[in-house]
C-alpha cells in the first residue's frame, strides 16, 4: 500500500511552485473525461453481474466496488456526470447523467438514513439546476419530507444513524450539515418554510455543541431527546473522541459556508471562517495542502493523506472566498489544493478503473478505504475545479 506521494513529485512541485498557482481546468476535465469513461466501462460490466449494483465507490486491495442505491455514496457519481455536461455542454454526458440518475430516485422514500443530502440532492439538485427538470424538482421535495421525519424538536437537530444504540441514543454526526442544502432547497421550491426552520435549527444546534475553541469538531455528539441535552462527545471515523479528523472539518466548512449562502446570517460566516482559520493555520498539514485522514494522528508522518478532504475543503474555500474579508486568502489556499490535487494525486490514465483521484482515506479506524481513490473526493474535485473557473464570474 502507497502511503507516501511521490517525493520526486513534490520536491519538483516545491521548486516550481510559485509558477503553477493555477490550474488548468481545460486540460484536467480532459483527463478527467478520458478517465470517467474507463469507468463508465467498468460501471457497465460489473452491473451485467450484479444489476443491483448501482454506482461505483473505491477500489480497495486491487478490487473494483460497486454500492446499491442505498449506500450514502450512491448519488456522487450521477452528479460526477452532470459536472461533465456543466462543463463540456455535450449531450452525451446528459445522456449519461439522466440514466444513472434515475437509479438513485427511489431513495427520495428513505427514511432511514440522513445522508439524503448526498444520495438525492447531488444528483438531482445538479440535474434540476442544469435541465429544470420538474420531475427532479418533486424528487428533491420528497427527499426533504424523508429526511425531516428524522428531525427532533427538542434536541433540535436531525438523527444521523440508527445502528450501534450500544453506543449512542441519539447520534448525531459533523457530516450531516452536508445534507442541509436538501432542506433549504426544498423551502425555495415550495414556499414551505419547514424545511428551512429545520435546517436552521439543525446548524444552530451543531454550531453550539460539535465544535471546540478552537473551531475543531467532534465527529459524534449524542443527544437526550428527552431533555435535548448533549449526553456525549464522540468520534467513529477519527482517531480519538478529542481528535480533529481530516474529513469531518471539511464538511463543516462546507455546510456553514452553505448555510451562509441561504440566509446571510453573519453567525455561519464567522463559523465558516473560524474553522478556515482552524484548516490553514494548522502546521501539521503538508506542503501541498493535502491533509492527513486525522490531524492528531501521532503517526503523523508515517499515516494516510485524505484527498477527499482536500477536494471538500477546496471546493468550500472557493465559495467562501466570494464572501469573506479573508477571501484572498481563501482563493490562494483554494488554488494551491487543487494544483495539488491535479498533479500529485490524479490517478494516471488508465488506472484504478477509471477514479480521478488517489490517496483518500475512507473509515481508517475499521482498518477501510485506507489510501484509495473513492467516488466523493472525485465529485467535490470537480466541483472545485468548476469553481475555481467560475470564480471571477
């Protein structure tokens, strides 16, 4: 397993560094395209196997993943495809995107999952804004009806998981900000302001239990419901409970950069920008900016990257960016990432059965995905680059 970058690459990338600021996104989606079609291959022949299969994940020992639609990552490869028609405006990424789409849509009725965000609205939500399709419109509209059966008044904030009641009552992860897009989205299209209240509701509440002094996050806060009072602080993907895991800060500066964008309330910008501060000030993270899976992993420097990270956090520095004093900052540490992603991390041509990127880091605790390409640092490393070419629009 290749946990270490290609020391040439970087000592390379170090010396020339200042030079190559930008990216060129012409010629990373053209290698991204030639690349996705690998894996469109792929995708097809493994679901002649098993039909049910519906979106590729990782590869992990050399094996090639699929996950049904169930599966939190379902919806990041459809939403892959509508990037590509974003991009090129060619039919038959729209072609493409409409028909894996459409494996995802009957998950709009699961209401045992909060991850509705991720398996509907990347999808659809690309899908609609692109196409103004009305019949994905009605598909985001009763995701958000799934997934606020989820929410809880009076611990004001929606359920992650169900399993492991051992463990937690009410558990309630830093990733579940990511799906509050769903619920603002929902209250624009129907004028049913619920759904916002709830989204409002669930960022506030996260704002003011998940995150420490110095704008890190637990990954795990567990609630009383009967009291919505915290009953604990836990992790389940970092390296300890008190720990800063890579991905899970990645997802809160993306989910109250978003929630500044819906309401323009001052108190999420400064959330936002606080956990920025927390992201690039820290020393612990390499040259290239591509972070370690956990930033208090004392193996630091013998341990895994997390590309995935890196592309969230890119994609979200790029937005906030646009609304921060510090965007110049922003834009700057915005560009250096996915320089590095597109250079140090990009998968070669051909290989890892079509993925864009390598070096993510999936559930390091349980000992998977550890050092792999996976399907969501391939999406939000598009939307980074979409981002970065439309960011003086």
């Amino acid at each position: 397993m290749n946990l270490k970058i290609n020391l040439l690459a970087l000592l390379v990338m170090s010396c020339f560094y200042p030079m190559a600021q930008q990216v060129n996104v012409a010629k990373a989606f053209e290698l991204a395209a030639k690349q996705t079609h690998v894996l469109i291959h792929n995708v097809d022949s493994a679901r002649k196997v098993r039909p049910t299969l519906v979106s590729p994940r990782t590869v992990e020992k050399g094996v090639f993943k699929m996950v049904n639609s169930k599966d939190w990552t379902s919806g990041f490869f459809p939403a892959e495809l509508w990037y590509f028609y974003q991009y090129t405006k060619d039919k038959k990424w729209l072609t493409l995107a409409k028909k894996y789409t459409e494996d995802i849509k009957k998950e709009q009725f699961n209401k045992g999952t909060h991850d509705l965000g991720f398996m509907i609205y990347c999808p659809f939500g690309n899908g609609y804004r692109l196409t103004k399709d009305t019949a994905y419109k009605g598909v985001i509209i009763q995701a958000a009806k799934s997934l606020s059966t989820r929410f809880n008044a009076k611990s004001g904030v929606i359920k992650s998981w169900d399993h492991n009641g051992d463990k937690w009552k009410f558990p309630v992860i830093i990733d579940n900000m990511m799906n509050l897009e769903l619920l603002f989205e929902a209250s624009k299209f129907t004028n049913d302001q619920s759904f916002a209240k709830i989204a409002i509701s669930h960022a506030n509440t996260t704002m003011r239990n998940h995150f420490r002094p110095d704008f890190s996050s637990w990954h795990v806060i567990d609630y009383d419901t009967l009291s919505g009072n915290v009953r604990n602080k836990l992790t389940a993907q970092g390296y300890a409970n008190e720990s800063a895991w890579a991905r899970g800060q990645a997802w809160g500066l993306y989910g109250y950069t978003l929630c500044y964008r819906y309401t323009k309330n001052l108190a999420y910008l400064a959330q936002a920008d606080g956990i920025a501060g927390f992201i690039l000030s820290n020393k612990i993270t390499p040259a290239d900016g591509i972070p370690y899976w956990d930033y208090n992993d004392p193996a630091i420097p013998n341990t895994s990257r997390d590309a995935s990270a890196a592309a969230i956090i890119a994609s979200s520095l790029y937005e906030l960016a646009k609304y921060s004093k510090q965007g110049a900052e922003y834009k700057a540490a915005a560009d250096k990432i996915l320089v590095s992603l597109s250079t140090l991390y990009i998968s070669k041509p051909g290989t890892n059965y079509g993925f864009l990127l390598e070096h993510s880091t999936g559930h390091h605790p349980a000992k998977s995905e550890i050092d792999v390409p996976i399907n969501y640092a391939d999406y939000y490393y598009l939307e980074a680059l979409l981002r970065h070419q439309n960011f003086k629009k």
